[in-house]
C-alpha cells in the first residue's frame, strides 16, 4: 500500500524551529518529486515547497523562502521539513504529498499523508 | 502568481442531483489542473488531474472539464459520501502551485 506518514508537529513559540519528516512506503520514493502543502486551521491549502527526485532543485513558495527547508534521504525514504523562525501564522496541518505527472515539469499530488499539526503559540 | 477563484464558495444539493463547481485561472493553464476533495478531518484526495482525467478509483459519476481559464467538476448524481470540499489547482506555472478557497458541497 501506498502510503505517507508525517510527523515532528506540535506546540513550539514564536522565533522557534521544528523538523517535520514524511516516511513514504509502498512505492519507490526516490523515483519521485516531492511537496510539503500546509491548511491553516478553517482555510485552504498552501503549497510550500517542493524537491526533485534526486534532491537536485527545491522550490518554495516566495513567503518561506530563508525560513523554510525542504530536504530528503532516499535511502531512509523520507521527506523533511526544516522549520525556522516560527510565526503564529505558521499554525497549521502540514501535508506531505507525492508529485506525479502525465507530461514532465507538470505535477499534481496524487498522494497525500494525513499530515501533522504545527501550532505556533507563546 | 495564477490566482484561482472557485465558485460558489457553498452549494447545496440534494441527494442524486447534479452538482457543478466552477474553477477559473487568472490566466490560462492549459489543461494543468487537478481537483482535489476533502472531508472533515482527512487529508486531500486526488479525484481529476489533466483537467479530464479521473485518478484511479475515483468513481465515474466525477467528471472535469474545460481548459484554459475555466473549468468545472460535475457530479451526475451527488451521493452521501460526496459531501465535503472540493479544492482546484494549477500546476500549469509553478512556482508556486496554487489552489482555489474551495467550495463546499453540502446537503439540501
């Protein structure tokens, strides 16, 4: 089975850090490109960040850029997400979520963890 | 930056109605745009990427069409287990990927 499995969220205070991981199983991790997708509480979703199958290119979204790092380790077949300098509108579920794609460059999530929770409170 | 904008932001149906969502594209996408649905409590799930194309086991009563700046998710006949929230998104120019608000469908 198919599966995504985050964890590292919880309560930290604002200017802190957090690590999220993502363990991926049941398909060959390494062979794909990779999204974090966050959801304030009662809002919609976020694309954050994103990296190459081979940990090559990582894209981020222009809010997070210098806070946020996205970084893998194929032979553990895990996702991460570094976290930096933490601001109350951080709070959210933070998703992990395989890339697939019909065309190259054109990638959609067709995989979705049932994500961690982020919250950012003094 | 694509903005999309989903409408109505709530329709309500009743049991074994047609439902259509709207999802336009401040500019063109092509046909890079995926539908995703999500019921309270659980993660997003996949129903059309391609602007057309079901993702497995998604059942044949979801269908999306358009390309371009507009498209649409129709259910043909709504059942119990399609309430929820139903999000758009490009993945036409990235970065970043972006999503509609959503619309949620909910029972009459």
């Amino acid at each position: 089975e198919v599966q995504l499995v985050e964890s590292g969220g919880g309560l930290v205070q604002p200017g802190g850090s957090l690590r999220l991981s993502c363990a991926a199983s049941g398909f060959m991790f390494r062979a794909y490109w990779m999204s974090w997708v966050r959801q304030a509480p009662g809002k919609g979703l976020e694309w954050v960040a994103n990296i190459k199958e081979d940990g090559s290119e990582k894209y981020y979204v222009d809010s997070e850029k210098g806070r946020f790092t996205i970084s893998r380790d194929n032979a553990r077949n895990s996702l991460y997400l570094q976290m930096s300098r933490l601001r109350t509108e951080d709070t959210a579920v933070y998703y992990c979520a395989r890339n697939d794609y019909s065309v190259r460059w054109y990638y959609y999530m067709d995989v979705w963890g049932k994500g961690t929770t982020v919250t950012v409170s003094s | 930056e694509i903005v999309m904008t989903q409408s109505p932001v709530t329709l309500s149906v009743s049991l074994g109605e047609r439902a259509t969502l709207s999802c336009r594209a401040s500019q063109s996408v092509g046909s890079h745009l995926a539908w995703y649905q999500q019921k309270p409590g659980q993660s997003p799930r996949l129903l059309i990427y391609g602007a057309s194309t079901r993702a497995t086991g998604v059942p044949g009563r979801f269908s999306g069409s358009g390309s371009g700046t507009e498209f649409a998710l129709t259910i043909s006949s709504v059942q119990s287990e399609d309430f929820a929230v139903y999000f758009c998104q490009q993945y036409s120019k990235w970065p970043p990927y972006t999503f509609g608000q959503g619309t949620k469908l909910e029972i009459k």
